[in-house]
C-alpha cells in the first residue's frame, strides 16, 4: 500500500465497485489509490476553473438577453 495516512469509508454502487475492482486488478494497484488519483485530479480540475475564473473576473458581464440580440444583429441566429 502507498503512503496513504488518513481512512475513509466510500460506498459505491455494486457496478463501479465491480469496475474499480477490475481496474484495480489490470493495472496492480489498490482501489484506494485509484480513488486518491480520481480524487485529487477532480480537485486539480476544481483550482483550475477557480484560476481561470479569477482571471476573467474584471469582464465585463452581459445578459443572456444582450447576448441573443448580439448574436441576431450579427446574424448569427
């Protein structure tokens, strides 16, 4: 096992279960580490649109009404 220090009790339904069982097994690692990985990629996921929106913060906002005549006026719809 890896160096994994805290422990959590995850329940899944019994096709993921099955899934992750299958998958822990092709690839010869635990199914805790497979879920660590899942995991931490969702976070990384998570900092990146919250980077990105932080980037974008001083846009200015339009309405979805705005929008929609935008597009029609430039015949776009």
């Amino acid at each position: 096992m890896s160096s994994l220090s805290k422990r959590s009790t995850v329940y899944f339904e019994p096709d993921v279960h099955q899934a992750l069982r299958l998958r822990a097994a092709s690839t010869h690692v635990s199914i805790s580490e497979l879920v660590d990985e899942a995991v931490r990629m969702l976070m990384s996921e998570d900092q990146q649109d919250i980077a990105a929106f932080s980037e974008r913060i001083n846009e200015p906002e339009i309405s979805y009404e705005a929008l929609l005549n935008d597009l029609k006026k430039h015949g776009k719809i």
